[in-house]
C-alpha cells in the first residue's frame, strides 16, 4: 500500500472540484471555457447542426457538458450512449467535461452548449443571478452528499462531534447543511471546528486531520473510506434534517425551450435516451460498468465497481425518470433562502419545467 495516499488524492480530484456559490464570471473568462471545453469531447461528435444518419431522420449533432470528469454519478449517460440509446433517438450525443465547475449553468445560459449537467442548489442559485437556465429532468434524484464520520474517531454519532474537526471542500451549501445536521443533535458550528480542505476530503480523514467530512458522496468519498478501512459512518444530509433534493439533474436553456420546437424536440430526445440509459443501469450495473470504465479515469477497477454498484439504486425515482417536484425544489429554495445561501426569494416554478420527461 506504499502508494495509498497518492490513489487517494487522485481519485478525489477527479470526482470533485464543484463548488457552489457565485455564479459570475467576466466574458473573457467565459470565452476561455467556451474554448476548452470545445477541445475535450470524450466520444461521439462537435455540437451544432445535423449530420445524415441512418434511417428517414438526420440525426443531430449535441453536445451536453458535464458537472465535471466522467465518474460513478454518469453511469446513465455513458450507457445510454454504448447501447445506442440516443441513436435510436436520431442524436449524435458528445460528453464534455468542463474547464471550470461552474461553467455549466453559465454556457447553457448563453447558448453556447444546448445541455449541461448540473445540481439543483447550483440551479437555484442561478435563478438569483438571472442566468437563462432551467432544469428539465432529475437524473440522480435524490442526495449524495452525506455527513461521513470516520471509524477511528471514537465519534460513533453526529451527536459526538461536539468539539471535533470536521471537513469540508469550501461550499457553502454543504456547511449549511452540516449546520443543519448539527441542530438536529441541539449543536451549532460554533461547537466543532470546520476546516477547508477542498479536494482533500479523503486524505484529511486517512490521516486522521478530520474526524469527519462534509461534501462527501455516499457513493463515491463512503466507499473509497471504506476500502481504506476507516469503517466509516455515512449520515446523507437528507436523513439528518437537510430537505429533500434532487442532486443531479439536466439543465437546457429556458428561452429556447419557450421559442425554439427544433430545440424542445432535440430536448426531449435526449431525455427519451437517457431514461433507456438510467433504467439498464438499475438492472444491469455490470453492464454499466462495462460502459463507464473506459472514461473514468483515477480508479481502481476494484473501486469503481464498488461506486457504480452503489449508484445504480441510487438512480430509481418513484415518480418515474427525470420527474421533479417543483414543491420539493421550493421547500429547498426556501431553507437555503433562511439560511442566507440566496440573496433573494426564488420561484421553483420558474426554474423546473418536467414538459419534456418521458412518460412512463
């Protein structure tokens, strides 16, 4: 295991790097992530127009940014596009991960990338900030991030955290949520101490700087821990009095959706494709892995199974695919409002449109 903590450090870079908060940026800086991200496609074809295909139809050329570099969360996706899912639909689907954590809301916004993955508390956020965004399906519909405890801290619940150390990747909506966790055991974040570590969730609790981390996936930072043999305590915020939110969800451009059929209709196949892609993950997470393997980089085989494995249940939504409940966006709206995380009042009804989801 000599080389333990430099797998560690990698796979936590290439799993995280979000951070939610303000969502400026000046236009050069926008123009320098329009660049990149048009320079590292992972598979299938540019964006923009169409191309002949197979069939009556032409199929469309589409580019979706992702929330960052392919990992477990995007199991839906890449099997959707191995088992031609998005071809059936006439789409030529390219996967592109972004230059900056932020820049999906940004692009789609401006209407240099059609689709993009994003988070619904980076999808509220916007709204504050007026970006031309809305979220037309869930695609992981429920929370990842989770209050973990290490096993080797003697704390064997939230309630025992009271003058620990606790980490966290510098989001502010995860330290709210840890706030939130907290009050649940009649604490404050005055009585811990919390610590940026900002990608270094995993190594802080290896090496025992933290007792505990914020921002870590159930499915991801929990299982890497785990392996390491932390015997971690995995609390999902959802759990411990954070409300209900969809973590993952898919982000188009709200004026096009309104003006644009050629543009609803693209929408509205890739949303058919995902959902063949979401279902064969739930009932095949080998054949998921099998499609997720040749584009996530930092894992180990063993590890990586272990987080599709872990992320497959994590897809089903009870409501079928992609569906989202506007009261759920606005009770979540809500608390980050009272919490301070916005800086004014946000309508859910103006930032989730489901008029495209497939239906069941």
């Amino acid at each position: 295991m000599g080389t333990r903590r430099e797998t560690v450090t990698s796979m936590t870079a290439v799993r995280r790097g979000r951070r939610r908060g303000a969502l400026i940026l000046g236009a050069a800086a926008v123009m320098s992530a329009v660049v990149a991200c048009g320079s590292s496609s992972s598979s299938g074809s540019a964006s923009g127009g169409s191309s002949s295909g197979s069939g009556t139809k032409a199929a469309t050329n589409l580019n979706v940014l992702l929330d960052w570099f392919p990992n477990p969360d995007h199991i839906a996706l890449y099997l959707a596009q191995k088992d031609g899912d998005f071809t059936k639909q006439h789409l030529n689907v390219t996967f592109q991960s972004p230059s900056n954590s932020t820049d999906a809301l940004k692009l789609v916004s401006l209407g240099q990338v059609p689709l993009a993955i994003s988070y619904e508390p980076e999808t509220i956020v916007a709204a504050t900030d007026n970006l031309n965004v809305a979220a037309v399906a869930a695609m992981i519909p429920t929370p990842l991030n989770s209050l973990i405890i290490s096993g080797k801290s003697g704390v064997t619940s939230p309630a025992g955290l009271k003058g620990k150390t606790v980490g966290t990747d510098g989001d502010p909506t995860s330290a709210q949520m840890l706030k939130a966790v907290l009050k649940k055991y009649n604490m404050s974040l005055s009585q811990i101490k919390l610590v940026t570590v900002n990608e270094g969730l995993v190594p802080a609790m290896v090496s025992n700087k933290v007792a505990a981390i914020i921002s870590g996936y159930r499915n991801v930072e929990a299982i890497q821990l785990a392996s390491l043999g932390l015997k971690p305590k995995v609390y999902p915020v959802n759990t411990q009095g954070v409300p209900n939110y969809d973590e993952l969800v898919i982000i188009a451009n709200k004026s096009k959706l309104a003006s644009d059929p050629a543009y609803r209709t693209m929408v509205k196949e890739f949303l058919a494709g995902l959902g063949q892609g979401a279902a064969a993950a739930q009932a095949n997470p080998a054949a998921a892995l099998a499609a997720l393997s040749p584009v996530a980089k930092g894992y180990s085989p063993a590890l990586l199974k272990q987080m599709v494995y872990a992320t497959a249940p994590l897809l089903k939504n009870p409501a079928g695919f992609g569906s989202m409940s506007v009261s759920q966006w606005q009770s979540f709206a809500n608390w980050m409002k009272s919490d301070g995380l916005l800086t004014k009042s946000v309508q859910a009804s103006s930032v989730v449109n489901t008029s495209l989801v497939p239906k069941s």
